[in-house]
C-alpha cells in the first residue's frame, strides 16, 4: 500500500483552496500544501483576517481557522512542495480556449500542461499525479506522456508517476457540506494500489460505497457529463418557464408536479436568469467540441442547445424589462439585486447579471447594483467599462456607452428608482420591506423576481407592479 504523509496541490482557487482545506482537517497527519502562481491569491489565503479570503464559502473559514499553518499551508513555493509531495492534485483553471484550434469550444489546457512539467520537472521518488481539474476525455493521456519523459530521463533517480482522474462535484456555495458529504467520489486509474492510496484518503470520512472506482477516460467524461445533465434540467425548465408566460402555467406548479416522479426528482428545477458560474457552460462546449471531433455532429448540436437557449433566456429577460418600462429605459435608474451567479458565493463568473446589466446599460438605464458579498472592483471587471467615467458626475460615475452603473454595499439606493430586479437569491433580498420601499420608488414602478424569492401578495400589496419568471398567471 503507498502510503501517503505529504499532499501539494497545484491552483489555491475555488477547487484546490476548499477541497484542500476540508483533507487537511479530516486527515490530521497528512501535510496539505497549496501553491499557486498567483501572489496576491496566497496572501489571501494566508491573511490573519478570515474575512479577506479570496474565497467566500459557508464553512471555510471556520476549516481555516482550525488547520491553517498546522497541516495546511498556503504558499507560492511550488518548486519546493511539489518535490516534498507523495501526491499531487492539479486544480487549476481549464477555461474555454479563446483562440486558436477550437476557441469558443475547447478547454485550454494550457495552465494543466504547466503543471504537469512543473511536476515533471521537481517531484522526487515515486508521485501520485491526481487531475482534479475538469478535463476533456484523455487528458490524463498528455499528463502521462510529459510525465513519462520525465521517468525516462531520471530512470536512475527511481522517479516514477501514477495518473488518476478525481473530478471534483461541489457546487459553490455548498462547497464545504458536499466535500464532508459527497454524493460520490469517482477515482478513475488504471493502478490499483495508487487508486487505494487515494481511496484511503477520502474513506476517512466518505463511506466506502460512495467511493467509485473507474477507468480513467470514464472518470473524466463523467464530470463532463454530470455538468451536462445539470445544465440541461435548467435549460428544460428555463423554456417551461417561457411557455408558462405564454400560456397562463406556473412554472412552480409545473416544477412541483414535475418533480414529485421519483424518476425525474425534484433538485435543479428552479427557473432562474439563467445558469452562471465558471463551468456549465465550458464543461457543455467542451462536449461539444470533443464530439464534433468524433464526428458525432447530431450529439453536439443537442448539447449545444442548451447554451443556446440559456443565452436566449438571458436576453429575454432584459428584453422583458424594457418592453414592461414603456419600451425605453433610458435614463431610467433600475435597482439590480445581486450580481453573483448563486447565493453564498462571491463568485460572479458567467453571472447571468452581466449579461442583463450589460443589455441594460446599452439600452440607456442607469443601474443601481447591490450584492452582500461580491465587491465593486469585480463588477468593474466583469461589466468592462470602469475606465470610461462621466466627466460631468461630481462622484464620477463609470459610464457606458449610454448607461452607467453605480454599486452600493447598503440598501439605500431604491429612492427614484423605476424597477428592482432580482438576480440572485441571497437569503436578505427574502424579506424585503416593499411598502416602505414603494414609497420612494418612482410611480408606477415594477419589481422583475428571476429567482421567485418574493412575497407576490406583498409586492402587490406594496402597489408595485410583478413580473415573476414562469409566472403566467397575472396574464
Ligand atoms: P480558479 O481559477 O479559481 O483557480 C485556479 C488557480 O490555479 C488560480 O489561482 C491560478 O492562479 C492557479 N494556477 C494556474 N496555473 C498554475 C500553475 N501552473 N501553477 C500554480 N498555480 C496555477 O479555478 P477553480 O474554480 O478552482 O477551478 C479549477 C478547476 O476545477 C477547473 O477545471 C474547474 O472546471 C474545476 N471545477 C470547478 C468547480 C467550481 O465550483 N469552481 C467545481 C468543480 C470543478
Ligand atoms: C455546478 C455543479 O452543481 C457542481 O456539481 C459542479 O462541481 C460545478 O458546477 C463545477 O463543475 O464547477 P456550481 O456552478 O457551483 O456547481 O453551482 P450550481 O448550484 O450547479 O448552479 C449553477 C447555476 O445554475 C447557478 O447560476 C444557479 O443559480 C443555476 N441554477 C441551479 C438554476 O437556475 N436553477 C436550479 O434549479 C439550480
């Protein structure tokens, strides 16, 4: 059995810093190391104030707390920690490529190629190499090949390597509860005693049904797959949602009537702006460029249509909201409720509230933008026209084209406003004092729900006007 004392993992981000975070607290004896290139990212991870880790989830800070510079340690010594490693995970980035063969589809790969000649080039005696990044189909292929050339040049070293694919399901936002109780861990390989190196890690806390074993090309389309179908239940229901509007349904009701065949199951039927975060959308084009390269053209163009409609679904909303202000929002200051693409993350990436903001803006409005955890320098970056300013402003507001945008950490921004938006369901936005927030709203004004987190009869009550995704009853 290979024993394992001493982990490093490659990429401090939302995979490597809280899966890392929950090993070391569960296998005490086990050294954690996490490196990054990322300078500022470390010293994050490494700040004494917890509030400033660069990764905001429920539960992560607590872990921190406890193994932090015990058995888990952050740093950019890569060098150094992968040499000392019996075991390696590469997590880092595997974004959709933006040029070159396959840009707009294919991941690039070329940050686990990186890592996979860093690990090449400074691991010492025998190393278990773990894809814990989500890869196309035979990837691990062009691990083992750098790797092997690495074995060949240092025969006489007695380095040697094992590759295995352990793809990671948490969801942002839960990332602790999923990592202390998965649904599953999938370890794929094709070397047993370094697949039970691995198993003995997890089944310290993972009961052991729950620990699959595969072959590694299945392991990693796996994870695609798993993103897919996810993916997929949201399109399906964003388009029930549409056709609720069309008809008189309810898309809740729908969901619920859905939801209760046990074959069909109830989780991932919320109709929404549209499914966000860094990998719906890579992980389905990935797919769908693998099967392009296969020749299985009816297999991609199914999996591509479901990007299609949730571009499509983003549009209409900002589309709806400009067709219910009078047909212009011009001028028009529109309270935007959360910028993260899912509640308890801080995480904005593919938020469907950059689209809209951003269709808004072209559009004219002036938009007012809350969210409890994501901050101004990210939305910044996200909407991409911090650098043009209105010169006529006193507080130099960022401008775009037409619109501009304003962000505001407290609640105090509905005073003229024409409508609230709702794009993120933070528990905060549940309750809101609509009557008292009527009041200072321009009248009539509207409240657009995409999330269905408000009180519809207290809304009404308050004397705005709703809109409510899938809502086709006030038809
Ligand atoms: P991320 O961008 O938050 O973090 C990746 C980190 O890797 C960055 O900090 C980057 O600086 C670092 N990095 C890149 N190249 C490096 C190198 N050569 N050496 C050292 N550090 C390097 O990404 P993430 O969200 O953590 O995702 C990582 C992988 O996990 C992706 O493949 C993603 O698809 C997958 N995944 C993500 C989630 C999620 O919820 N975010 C869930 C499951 C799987
Ligand atoms: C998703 C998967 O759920 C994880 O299993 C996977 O590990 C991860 O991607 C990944 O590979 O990165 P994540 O994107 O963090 O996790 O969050 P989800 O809860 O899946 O939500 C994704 C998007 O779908 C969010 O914008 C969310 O608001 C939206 N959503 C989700 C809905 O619109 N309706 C639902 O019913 C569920």
């Amino acid at each position: 059995m290979i024993k394992v004392a001493n982990i490093c993992c490659i990429g401090a981000g939302y995979v490597g810093g809280p899966t890392m975070a929950v090993i070391a607290d569960r296998c005490p004896k086990i050294d954690v190391n996490v490196v990054d290139i990322d300078e500022e990212r470390i010293k994050k991870w490494n700040d004494k104030d917890l509030k400033n880790l660069p990764v905001y989830e429920p539960g992560l800070a607590e872990i921190i707390e406890r193994c932090r510079n015990v058995n888990l340690h952050f740093s950019n010594s890569i060098k150094e920690k992968i040499h000392d490693a019996d075991m390696v995970f590469i997590s880092v980035n595997t974004p959709t490529k933006k040029k070159g063969l396959g840009a707009g589809k294919a991941s690039d790969l070329r940050w686990v190629e990186e890592s996979a000649r860093q690990v090449a080039k400074f691991s010492s005696g025998h190393t278990i190499v773990v894809e814990k990044s989500t890869l196309p189909v035979r990837t691990a292929e062009v691990i083992q090949s750098i790797l092997r050339s690495s074995e060949e040049d240092n025969e006489l070293n007695g380095i040697s390597f094992n590759v295995l694919s352990n793809p990671e399901f948490l969801a942002e936002g839960t990332a602790i509860k999923d990592l202390e109780n998965p649904d599953r861990v999938l370890i794929g390989g094709d070397n047993l005693e370094a697949m039970n190196a691995l198993h003995a890690i997890y089944s310290r806390w993972v009961s052991k049904e729950k620990i699959l074993f595969t072959n590694i090309w299945s392991s990693e389309l796996a994870k695609l797959t798993a993103n897919a179908f996810l993916a997929q239940r949201i399109s399906s229901i964003n388009s029930i949602a549409a056709m609720c509007e069309a008809t008189g349904a309810d898309v809740r009701e729908v969901s619920r009537a859905i939801g209760t065949d046990s074959r069909i199951g109830s989780k991932f039927l919320d109709s929404g702006p549209g499914f966000g975060g860094s990998c719906f959308k890579k992980d389905i084009l990935n797919l769908v460029y693998l099967a392009e390269y296969f020749g299985l053209n009816e297999v991609a163009n199914f999996w591509e249509s479901v990007v299609n409609l949730n571009n499509w679904h983003q549009n209409r909303i900002s589309k709806l909201v400009v067709k219910k202000l009078f047909g212009t929002v011009t001028g028009k200051k529109i309270v935007v409720l959360g910028f993260a693409f899912k509640a308890n993350t801080n995480d904005t990436r593919e938020s469907a509230a950059i689209q809209i903001c951003k269709d808004l803006m072209d559009e004219g409005a002036e938009i007012w933008i809350h969210d409890p955890k994501v901050n101004k320098l990210q939305i910044e970056k996200d909407l991409n026209i911090g650098k043009i300013y209105n010169r006529d402003s006193e507080e130099n507001k960022p401008i775009n084209k037409n619109g501009r945008w304003q962000f505001s950490k407290n609640f105090d921004i509905f005073d003229n406003a024409h409508a609230v938006l709702m794009l993120t369901e933070w528990d905060e936005y549940k309750n809101i004092d609509w009557e008292g927030i009527s009041k200072r709203m321009v009248n009539p004004s509207w409240v657009f729900d995409a999330r269905s987190i408000v009180d519809p009869i207290k809304v009404k009550k308050a004397n705005l006007n709703l809109w409510r995704v899938g809502d086709g009853t006030s038809k």
